[in-house]
C-alpha cells in the first residue's frame, strides 16, 4: 500500500464528513467535496529533504493524493512542468520577474492531464467501469486518454464548436463522444441525465472529489520549484476554478505542514473572458457566488464556462488572499497569444494568453508592481487551437525567388 494520508471527504459548506475509500459524487447540500488528509502525518515523511529523491511526476506527493494502492495509478509520467522566466514579455510588459509555468509541455498537452491523472486513478480503485463528463475539450480529451489505459469506458459529450484537436483526441481514445448544438452548461444537462439513466460515474468538474487532488499539484511544483517561496501574485485562466481552487489548497497545506510560510500567500488572480465573465462579475459585487452569464463565447474555449458549480470556492481564494478577478476581451488575448510566441517562442493556449494581457492591465493600474514575482499559468499548448492562427503568407512558383 501507498503511504497515502487521506483522511475523509468534507463538503466546505455545510462541513458534513464522507468516508475515504468509496465512490462519492457531491454532498447531499449539492456543494462539491473535497479531500482531507491526516497533514501531521503526512509531514513525518513528505519533506524538502525527501522530495530530493522521488520521481519527477505529481506522484512526489503521494502522501497528500488519494490513491490508496500504487497498482493503482495510472500515470503517463505527467507533473514537474517547468516555470520559465519570461524576461522580454516581462520587459515589455514592466515586470522584472515574470515567470510562466508551462502545462502544454505535460503529457496530453494540457493542465487537464492532472485531474484526470487522479481522478482516473481513484475511478480504477473503487472499480467504477464507466465514467461520463461535459467537456470544452482538453478535459475530454485527458480522460478519455487516461481511462483508456485504465480500462474504464469513457462517454463524453462536448459543445460542437469545440477545438477540433480535441474532439480527435477523444475519439481515437476510444471515447463514446457525442457534441451538442450548445454550450457546456447544455453537455452538462445531456450528462446528468445520462448518469442517472446509465448509473454511470458522473466526472463533472466537482462533481467528484478527485480531479481536484491532481491539479492542486501545480501549486506543490511552484513552491518546489521556486525554493520553497511563493510568487507575489499567480495569474490562472479561469473556467470551472478547479485550477485556482487547488493550487490555493495545496499551498494552504504545504503551510500547515510547516513546509511554506505561512504568512506569504500569493495574490490569486482569476481570469476571464469579457464575454463570458461570471466570476469576475461577483468579484466585483462582492458577492459570494456567481450568476449564470447567458450567450458565453470566447476564442478561449477553456474558460467559457457559465457558471461554475465551485464558484464560491474560486471567489473564496480569491478574497482570502486579497487577489482580484479581471476579463480580457478576445482580440486582446489573441494579440498577446502571438506577442508570446514572437517574442519568447512559445506557442501557449489563449487561455494562458489572457493570464499575460491581464498582468499587463494590473500592471498599468499599479495592481501589480514592477519589482514583484508574477507567474502566470499557461494551461495547455496553443497547436490544439489551430483556428486561432491564420496564417496570410505568399505562395510561390517554383521559379520564384524570395
């Protein structure tokens, strides 16, 4: 057996406990459930000392996963992305340390390989067969990659207009794919009738408690990875909030394992897309939870999500670390998308595009100041969203010369 700490599952808003160990869906109050673990223990044998010695993957911090049995874990070795200084955006933009973690460079070619990582794995533990999920793509295309190696059957409804890479992924992965004439919110309706018909496994983002476990590894890799000190500010593309949600709670855990300071916690950043902006909406109302935003659209497609069912959760990070939710219009992140490539030479997602335009407007508002770390989150490589890239070159003749 693994030395997993996992101690139960606790709903964060009516604090009612579920054991660890069985298949569970969202708490009776239809908030979602999160992971607890025994952080004491977890601490006896998880230490920078330690870390030294494990594998490059997300499984380093097995202590703090679910996963029960090694057996279990189904991997493709993905974790350890690299954060890479981004000095001419940084000059550019007026930020001296201004740093990008790279998740189109893992395995699956995006963030959503973390979640489903876990989440899969903790599906094959409990022997759950079949598993169904709205997707915008990514996340469709990491769990119908990873379930096939796991054996489990994956049905996965996603909006038609989706990144065309994706629907590819998911389909040779042998996925049973459907699209939907609509948005993800209409893929989620199909879902949730389909799991109740079918009974089978409903892996909705928060609708298990897993998916979040692998994506709050980034935030153990940026502690890791910057010598155990946090950023002053973190930037994350935001759609369902799982991304934001779980690095919050991995540094809030790596704090109470002693491993963190725990007076330095970064400033979060949830970024949005201006025409599809729930949270930023609430943010700036200073509301709790967020309204469902009608007629969403945005070039990046990751974060076109109406309403998340973990919004208070997303705007709870965001308060308690005195952050801020910003909306980035589309020509805006896809002129910064190609700045990026052209000046760094490399070709990120428009969802970690939008991450930049915004440290560019903080900064230009004095939100973010020149001297300060800034990181940005690049959640996926821009090759799988061809579309936005039109390429208006000459062709030539044989005969023709340059």
């Amino acid at each position: 057996m693994t030395n997993s700490c996992v101690r139960d599952l606790y709903c964060p808003k009516c604090e009612k406990r579920y054991p660890s160990g069985e298949p569970h869906q969202l708490c009776t109050c239809g908030a979602p459930l999160l992971v607890a673990y025994d952080l004491k223990r977890a601490a006896n044998t998880l230490s920078k000392s330690s870390l030294t010695s494990r594998a490059p993957t997300l499984w380093r911090y097995s202590e703090l996963l679910p996963v029960q049995n090694p057996a279990n874990q189904i991997s493709f070795g993905e974790g350890m992305t690299p954060i890479l200084p981004m000095n001419r955006m940084g000059e550019d933009i007026g930020i001296d340390q201004l740093l990008m973690k790279d998740e189109g460079l893992i395995p699956g070619g995006s963030f959503k390989s973390r979640g489903a990582a876990v989440g899969v794995s903790m599906a094959h533990e409990l022997g759950i067969e079949e598993i169904a999920m709205p997707t915008n793509g990514n996340a469709g295309a990491a769990w119908a990659m990873y379930a096939a190696r796991a054996g489990i059957k994956t049905h996965i409804v996603m909006p038609v207009d989706a990144p065309i890479v994706t629907r590819k992924e998911a389909y040779i992965c042998g996925a049973d794919l459907h699209l939907v004439n609509g948005l993800i919110s209409d893929a989620g309706k199909i879902v949730g009738r389909a799991v109740k018909k079918y009974d089978w496994f409903d892996v909705s983002t928060l609708k298990e408690p897993y998916r979040i476990e692998g994506k709050k590894t980034m935030g153990y890799e940026i502690a890791e990875q910057l010598n155990w000190q946090v950023p002053d500010v973190i930037l994350y593309p935001t759609g369902g909030g799982v991304g934001i949600i779980g690095i919050y709670k991995a540094l809030k855990e790596f704090q109470e394992m002693g491993l963190l300071d725990p007076s330095k916690m970064p400033r979060l950043v949830a970024v949005q897309a201006e025409e599809c902006a729930p949270i930023v909406t609430a943010f700036q109302k200073g509301e709790s939870e967020s309204e469902f935003w009608p007629e969403s659209k945005t070039a990046a497609f990751g974060i076109n999500v109406p309403k998340a069912i973990g919004d208070f959760l997303v705007l709870d990070a965001i308060y308690e670390t005195n952050g801020t939710a910003i909306a980035i219009d589309d020509p805006t992140l896809l002129a910064e998308q190609r700045m990026i490539a052209e000046t760094e030479g490399t070709f990120i997602c428009p969802e970690g595009a939008a991450t930049f335009a915004a440290a560019r407007q903080l900064r230009h508002e004095g939100w973010i100041e020149r001297h300060e770390q800034v990181l940005c989150l690049n959640t996926g490589m821009g090759i799988k969203y061809p579309e936005t890239v039109d390429p208006d070159v000459p062709t030539l003749q044989p005969e023709d010369d340059l």
